[in-house]
C-alpha cells in the first residue's frame, strides 16, 4: 500500500530484518538482537502482525502486535498486544503513526483479531484517541527494597554502608513472617513448561472473565524459550495437583541486582499458594543478593495490596488501554480489574 508520496505500508519480510534491527537502535537508543525480535514477533500465525512503511526502500517506520489466544467472557479469540511502534528520527511528525496503525487495524479487524491491547506511552499524545484506543485502568510498578544498606551506599557513595546488613536482614524477617505458610504445598523448580500448566489453566481460568490464555505452549514461549532473559519457574502444587506459579528473574551485577517478580498465578480464591509462592521467590532473591525486588500490578487488587502490606513501595504506573476491532466488546466490564488476570508478562515491559 503506498501513499503517493513515496511510502509503502506492507506486512514485515524475513529479509528486513537488518532494517528493523537498525530502525529499532536509532529509534530507542539501544540495540535489539535478532534472537529476540524473531521470539517476540516472528511465531507462527496466520495474520501479518509486523508492519513496516518503508521509504526508498528503507524502513521508517515499524508497528507490530504480539499474536495471542486470549480468554474473552470464556470465549477464545485472537487479541494483539501491541510493541514496538518505532519511527525514523528524520520521519517523526509526519503522521505516520496515525496513517499505518489505522491501516494495520484495518487488516487485522479483517482477520477477526477482536481488540489491540497495549501500553501506549506519552509520545503518543491526543494520536492514541484519535486511533480508537480506549483507556481501562492503570498498571504500576511496586518495588520491595532487600538490602537497603547497599541502595543507599551506592546512591551516597560511601560503600562502608554496605557492610551495615543488620536493620536490614531484620526489617526483611519481619514483612516476610506476614506470609502464611501452608505445610501442604510442594514447591519445585521447573525447567520446561509441561502438561501440569495446562492442569492448572483448565483449573483456574473460570475466575477471570478476561485473560491471556496461560497454558503451556503460552508459557513455553513467554518464559522457557526468550532468548534475551532468563526466568525462573516455581511450580506450587498440593496434593499432586498443580495449585499455581510464580515466575522471576534476576539481572544480577549488570542490572545493579534488581530482581524481577514477573508473574505470579494461583486462583483467584487461593491466598494460601499466593503467599507461598511469594515466600519462595523473595526468600531466592535474597539468597542471590539482589538489591531489591520489583513487580507489576493492578492498583486495588488483592495483589497490589499484598504487595504493599510486605514493604513493596508504589512507583511509575502505565495505562492499560485497548483498541476495540470486534463489535460489541464489553467494554463496561473490562474497565473493572477484578475481572482481569493480567500481569506485566502480558506485555514486554519483564
């Protein structure tokens, strides 16, 4: 599709993508790897879900959505989590967000994808509006400080405060005998994504009218075949049963010890396994001597309080916003977060 103006709208080839490599440095300032561009936008699918408009041949601008099976009032459709949304910085305020989106919906309302759901940022200004993007609620970062002695030696740079762990490892035993234990629970590190996940999402899907649908193939992609992080699964069962798991990843010295809670699923009713498996992943975090643990979550949620009664502090929120592309959505009750299982895995901000 071209606009008469020398720019070509069309679905992203295999051979393009040294361009988008590029586009995506110059765009973001920092590089993207071939590995994580083909895990993330190149799966198997029937709809074009990466878009380019090229000029003279050159990509300047890159929109694509992330093709997932999703849950809607416990009917499975095809939703698109948006990503990437990249332009040429001698290309930007020339429309081209609102010009290719619009095309990009237009094909893929076609393929009966049934909403786009995303976290647009500032930079899209009135242009999300304009697009049809509709705003549900907000997502927020929480972060849960583990050894406070070493956040604050660096940010003062007197490291002889880093050595003072005492008030720390105190402050850390007293939040963390908030967690309930429960004797009956088996806790196991997992290495693959096996029939257990899908024991557990045909368990518990009934407890949200809106959710990603969580079994193993999902989970295989998301967290055991990313090449770009490595995540740690913790499979919770009781009785032989698969109860729920938690997900987490620490970036180490290079991340300035910063560990991840990524994801975290249990019945909705099922406080026992929630405080279990949270337990477990902030008991290995502190054993791997991360700095701080950070999490994603829905202000007013059972989790978001949680999280807050175990010290973790509020921090930068997104909104959660969607593109209706069926008819007759349910837009009302999707603006309810109790309605949701959502987590920043749903996303690509973990």
């Amino acid at each position: 599709m071209a606009d008469g103006g020398g720019i070509t709208v069309r679905p992203c080839r295999a051979d393009d993508e040294r361009g988008v490599l590029e586009l995506f440095q110059r765009s973001f300032g920092r590089p993207l790897s071939a590995e994580h561009w083909r895990w993330k936008l190149l799966r198997p699918s029937t709809i074009e879900n990466a878009w380019l408009a090229t000029s003279e041949n050159k990509p300047i601008f890159h929109y694509a959505g992330i093709p997932t099976r999703f849950l809607l009032a416990q009917a499975p459709v095809d939703m698109m989590v948006s990503v990437d949304t990249m332009t040429a910085p001698e290309f930007r305020r020339r429309g081209l967000l609102t010009q290719v989106a619009a095309q990009v919906y237009a094909a893929w309302r076609a393929a009966q994808v049934a909403f786009v759901i995303g976290l647009p940022n500032q930079q899209w200004g009135s242009r999300a509006a304009a697009l049809g993007w509709e705003r549900l609620f907000p997502l927020q970062w929480l972060v849960r400080p583990l050894r406070p002695e070493a956040i604050l030696a660096r940010r003062l740079n007197l490291p002889v405060l880093a050595r003072v762990a005492a008030p720390g490892r105190l402050w850390n035993r007293f939040l963390d005998r908030r967690l309930r234990s429960d004797h009956g629970l088996q806790l196991m590190a997992i290495g693959n994504a096996d029939q257990a996940f899908d024991q557990l999402w045909q368990r518990c899907k009934s407890d949200w009218m809106f959710s990603t649908v969580r079994d193993s193939a999902w989970i295989d992609w998301r967290f055991f075949s990313a090449p770009s992080r490595s995540y740690q699964v913790t499979l919770a069962r009781r009785g032989g049963v698969p109860a729920g798991y938690a997900v987490h990843t620490h970036g180490g010295a290079a991340a300035r010890t910063h560990a991840c809670l990524a994801e975290l699923f249990v019945g909705r009713a099922d406080t026992a396994t929630r405080d279990a498996l949270l337990r477990e992943v902030l008991g290995k975090v502190q054993e791997e001597g991360a700095d701080w643990l950070s999490a994603l979550a829905i202000p007013g949620t059972p989790l978001f309080r949680r999280l807050r009664q175990l010290g973790f502090i509020p921090q930068q929120a997104f909104s959660v916003q969607l593109v209706p592309l069926r008819d007759g959505l349910p837009l009302d009750l999707m603006r309810e977060p109790d309605h949701w299982s959502l987590s920043g895995a749903d996303f690509d901000v973990v």
